[in-house]
C-alpha cells in the first residue's frame, strides 16, 4: 500500500486549467482517468488527509504510486480525451458500465453495392445504417417479415446471393415476392440501393409519406378497375401498419429523444436506455456497473453518455436526451452532445407531461434490471461458497458462517420501536425462520440498548429450548436423522477437505418433525450498525455465556465491517463477494423491520371495533380474538359462545355483540394471538403462529 504523500506533486507544479490525469500503479498501469475544469483544484482533493476521504476514494490513491496529467484548452477537448483514454486503458477504479445483456440490431449495410438487411450484435461498422437495439432478434424478424411486402431488400447472405447469380435463379423470397431479387438483375443496383433508401426513411420514423403515398396508389388502381394490384396495395398499408403498432407511440409530439434513468444502491449501479424516434420506443438497451469509485448519480449519467455516444455521430445522437441528474458541470457534456451530432441537442431533467411519466417507466426498468442482476449474482452456488469463505477469512472465523442472522432496530422517532432478525444459510434467505420483536422495556431512540435487549431475548430463548430438548450429540452420524428423545441428531456430507456437517443438524424438534424456532444458533450475528451495536450484542452475549457464536456489524455509510473490542473496522475489498452477501444481509433486515413498523404504526392509528366496548380491557380483548381467532369469526358467534371464553361474563357478552352487530366487517387478516393487523411483508404464516406472535 503506497503512502499518497510519496508521490504528490509539490506546490506550483500542478497547472490552474483544464486537463486530464492519470493514476498509474506501482507496476505503471492506468488505475484511474479522471477530467478536471481546474487539474490544481480536483488533485488536491486526492491528496488531504485520508481518514477524510471516501473509503473507495481512499483505496484507489493507495493503490496508484503516480499521477500525470495533460492540460487541454477547454472542458469539451478534456472531456473527449477523458473517453478516448478510458477506452484505451480500461482503468480498473473507472466506472466501467457492461450491458446486462447482448442486444440485437437491425442492420442494413448501406456500404455494399447491394444492401442488406439483417440482425446483428457486436461493435458497430462503419457504412452499416443500424436500428434499435432491441429486446430480442425475433422482434426484428417479425417487423422485417411485415415490411418486406412493401421494401423487398435483399435480406440473404453474401453466399447465398452469390449461388443465384450464379445459377441465374433467386432463391424462394424472391419468388414469393419479398425479395426484389437483384442477383439475377430483376433490379437494377441503383433502383435497389433507393429501394433500401426508403426502408431506412420508413424505420427512421418517416412513415407518413410512406402511407400516403401507397393509398394513392391503392385509389388509383381501383379508379383504373385494376382491382387486384388495388388489393395488393391494400395488403402493403396493412402490413406497414401492423409493423408501425409494434412500437408503442409514447410522445405526441413525434419527439426523437433518448431517455436514461438510473437504479443504484452503494455497491452497484444500473442503467437503462430507452431510444425514442418519431415519438415511438425503437429501441432499448441496459447496462450493469460496479461502483468502484464514489461516484453520484450525475456522474454515473455523464460515464452512460460518454460510452452510448462516444462512437456516434450525426443523427445517431437525438436531438434531446432525458436524463435523471444532470453531470456537474453540465455545460461541456451538453457542448460535446451537439458537436457530435452537428446541431442542438437538449440534455434536461423531464419535470411534467408524457415525457417525465415515460422517464417514470424508464426508471421501473432500471430497478428491476438491478434486482434481476443481483437475484442471478445470489443464486451462483460458486458465488454464494466464495461469498462465505471471505466472511470467514477477513473476521478470523474458523469455519465458514453456513447460518448467518442479522438484526436491526425501527422506530418513528422514539415510537413504535421494532426489530427485526433475518436468517441466511448458505448464502440464501431463509423466510421461514424471519423473526419479528417488539421492544419491551422501553421507548426511545436508544438503537444500543434495544439491540442489547433484542440479542438478549433471542438467545434466552435459545438457551431455553436447549434446555427443554436436553443436550443433542455433537458428534455427526452419518445415518441418523430422528432420535427417540425428537432430537434431529447430525449428518455427515462430502466436502473438499473431508466430511462437512449437515447445517441442519443437532436440532430440537416440534412435534410435527420441524425445526424448533430458536433451537438453531447461527454461526455469525450480524447487526445493522457500527462499533456500539456490535459491542451491546457481544455484552449481550457474554452475559448468557454464549462465546461461540462470532458477532460483527455493517455500517451502512460506509460499508465497513466492526468487530467487537477492536478499534479500527474491516475493510473488505470493493469486488469482494463477501461484502456484496453482508450488505444484502443487512439491507433485507431493514426491509422487515421497516415493514414491521410500519404496520405497527396503522394498527395504532386505525381503532378496533372491540375499542368502543365499554370495560373490555386490553386482556379480554386478546383473549377474544385468540379464542375466535378473528373478528369475522367473533361477529358470527353466539353470547352463549362468547361467553365460553374465560373473563367474559354474560353482560360483557352481550355488549361485545351489539357493539359488534353495529360494525361494518373488517378485511384485514388478524393475527389470533395479539389481534395485529397483519402486513404481507414475506413473513411465513408460521411466524404468526400465537406462540411466535409473543416475542416480536
């Protein structure tokens, strides 16, 4: 790790202009381009103290072991030299955006004596006029298929026009009229080059000129009683139109514009493109990019820009493009834009209309790709088996963390404090087990304390169920599974380095043969938060004697790993399959506590039927409805029934039904054992159950 002031520029030596610099590594490779309005201004700020810097800021300067620079005249030249050096060194700390996925084409290569029409992926070719990118290859094929009726263009291979030229017969699209067939001279090469002229004008949008002039043709030939030719025409407009319904017109206004929206969270980022022409979605295109370097969302837009237009020119670049930040500053991109298409172009934020709910669609699939993205990178099996083993290796763990639990505290300032406890084994979410805790001692914004109680409980709990189960063998059997006591005792897998315990081995059982709630500890407590969570959950820990179950914490701000009693966090590396798997971890605890909550938060703000009745007190009433199990069922009963519950007199009964009687019907399902609202937050039915129901 090199030391930033060994290699900083002395005082006077960095230049007061635009410019663009390089870091380069000890071995003298680009790690990092970067452009700067002011080279003095930006370098300065790689080379302060670096406790101030962010922490992938930090990595990138003690990695490199130089810095150069080159001072151009203007922002428009730093920004263009900025791309030209990115892509010729591909630095490792640059944002690096790779498409989610390879999208098709339509081709039609204008640069041959007879053009051709044809799907193709990959770099684009000089002379080739392209259309799209779209989802798939067959969206193009339909659409070529309709417009080949009205457009016959050439669409065979180099090797199969050849053979017909040769033999002096087409090949069958000729015959059946969907190819002009210029190999055997039907066409002449200028009539076919106009004829490939027009498809273009037509994809391009231009298709009202198209249109019109087909339905002349159509009226007169039916004027002349040429009824058949008429027909054909009709069939021509028909297929044209069918190809222009394909593409949704989303702009009014016949707008060609691109639209760029971005899904990110702090490791990750996902880009999507939607390419509008003639008011018309004609194409769409995502891209997926790690973010290496602390980059914000205007900065993420400018790198999408520079890599979407980079190698384009002319109309290729539309005359407006949609963005959700603008880069900072705004000005040298928005210059750069129009150079490289020859005129204006508008790069804005949508505020209102058509335009910013389409950008509202844009962004949908921006999310979604990013979810998708990380539910492909989670369900790897290789993946997930690294992920683990680098948990193991940067916490000191002496094997790897197979059942992982992670918790975190929820309230609305001080109100309704909540926690939640998730479970992963094996590197996967395991919903079933998801617990949900209500804070019991008390109220307040104390996230150490309730995260001392929470750790508390759940592992008395534990402790408890252990007890009542007795001591199961730690010893693995590789044949057993259920022993006479209930008690699921361990079994034996292959692994590389020799037989591996099963994880869900050693369990206390229900009586249903499933695993009792608490009975399982995990091999690792991961709590949302930094060094006072982490040293409550440890204390917690201690003083029920438990000391081998490892306990860490992930700081959200920063992404650092805190382990107890130690000063400084754990800094995993950025590409670290381990980092990636905590901070899901983590962030899927936040999401169950927030839901958790938040449900809290509507059951006290709607009133219960049952809150009217006159001294029916807050026992009684869970004692009604866990007997009943909801209200429906309790609104149906009888007072004779109502009276079967214990504390219940007749009276009481009888008012309980008349109040009832009186009230419209609830929808919401009731949880039998407290009467809580229950929220679809991906909690199992058997996490209601109204034992569980007690310790959320």
């Amino acid at each position: 790790m090199a030391d930033p002031s060994s290699y900083r520029p002395k005082p006077g030596q960095i230049p007061d202009s635009p410019g663009v610099y390089k870091f380069r590594d000890e071995h003298g490779r680009v790690i990092y381009v970067g452009k700067a309005k002011s080279l003095r201004q930006r370098l300065a700020n790689y080379f302060q103290d670096l406790a101030g810097l962010h922490p992938r800021t930090r990595t990138m300067v003690t990695t490199a072991a130089s810095v150069e620079w080159t001072v151009v005249s203007t922002e428009v030249e730093a920004l263009q030299l900025e791309y030209s050096w990115i892509k010729e060194f591909d630095p490792r700390f640059n944002v690096k955006y790779r498409d989610d996925k390879s999208y098709p084409y339509l081709a039609v290569t204008l640069n041959e004596e007879f053009p051709r029409v044809q799907v193709m992926r990959g770099a684009k070719k000089k002379g080739v006029r392209y259309f799209g990118p779209y989802g798939h290859a067959w969206a193009i094929r339909e659409t070529v298929d309709l417009m080949l009726r009205v457009f016959p263009v050439r669409t065979c291979s180099a090797g199969v026009f050849k053979r017909s030229a040769q033999i002096g017969r087409p090949c069958l699209l000729g015959y059946i009229g969907k190819c002009s067939a210029p190999c055997v001279g039907r066409i002449s090469a200028e009539e076919h080059h106009e004829l490939a002229e027009e498809f273009c004008d037509f994809m391009a949008g231009r298709t009202g000129a198209h249109i019109r002039r087909l339905e002349r043709r159509m009226q007169d030939a039916a004027e002349e009683m040429e009824y058949e030719r008429a027909a054909r025409l009709r069939d021509d407009i028909g297929a044209l139109k069918r190809a222009m319904e394909k593409s949704a017109v989303v702009l009014a206004d016949a707008t060609d514009a691109d639209l760029i929206a971005v899904a990110e969270d702090e490791l990750e980022a996902a880009v999507q493109i939607f390419h509008v022409r003639g008011g018309r979605v004609r194409g769409q295109r995502g891209w997926v990019t790690d973010k290496v370097q602390a980059v914000t969302t205007g900065d993420l837009v400018e790198h999408a820009l520079q890599q979407l237009y980079g190698e384009e020119q002319g109309d290729a670049v539309p005359k407006e493009v949609l963005v959700p930040a603008l880069p900072e500053p705004v000005e040298p991109v928005a210059q750069w834009l129009s150079q490289r298409r020859g005129s204006q172009v508008s790069l804005r934020i949508p505020q209102r209309g058509d335009k910013k709910d389409l950008m509202a669609t844009v962004a949908r699939n921006a999310q979604q790709s990013l979810a998708l993205h990380k539910t492909k990178r989670a369900s790897d099996l290789t993946t997930r088996s690294r992920a683990l083993e680098e948990i193991a290796e940067a916490l000191g763990l002496d094997s790897v963390p197979l059942r992982i639990e992670c918790f975190d505290i929820s309230h609305l300032q001080g109100d309704d404090v909540v926690a939640s406890m998730v479970v992963f084994e094996d590197g996967l979410a395991r919903k079933s087990e998801y617990r949900r805790f209500q804070i019991k001692t008390f109220q307040g914004q104390d996230d150490v304390r309730s995260m001392h109680e929470v750790i508390g409980r759940r592992f008395k709990r534990y402790l408890q169920e252990k007890q009542k189960s007795g001591e199961w063998t730690e010893e693995p059997a590789a044949d057993a599974r259920v022993d006479d006591n209930g008690i699921a005792n361990a079994t034996v897998t292959a692994g590389p380095d020799g037989p591996e315990p099963d994880p869900t081995a050693g369990r206390p059982l229900d009586e249903d043969g499933r695993p009792k709630r608490f009975a399982y500890p995990p091999q690792l407590v991961v709590v949302d938060g930094g060094a006072p969570q982490v040293a409550a959950a440890r204390r917690a820990l201690d003083e029920l004697g438990i000391d081998d179950v490892a306990v860490c914490g992930l700081a959200k701000r920063l992404e650092e790993v805190w382990l107890p009693e130690d000063d400084d966090p754990v800094v995993l590396p950025r590409s670290s399959e381990g980092l990636y798997l905590l901070q899901r971890v983590r962030d899927e605890a936040h999401r169950f506590a927030i839901s958790y909550q938040r449900s809290k938060r509507t059951k006290r703000l709607k009133a219960s039927p049952l809150d009217a009745v006159a001294g029916l007190g807050d026992t009684r009433r869970q004692a009604l409805l866990k007997h009943f199990g909801s209200l429906k069922k309790l609104r149906a009963a009888t007072i004779d029934e109502i009276c079967e519950v214990p504390g219940v007199g007749r009276k009481t009964a009888e008012t309980v039904a008349a109040a009832l009687a009186g009230a419209a019907p609830s929808a919401p399902a009731v949880n039998t054992a407290t009467g809580e609202i229950i929220e679809d937050d991906g909690a199992p039915p058997a996490a209601l159950s109204s034992e569980r129901g007690q310790d959320r």
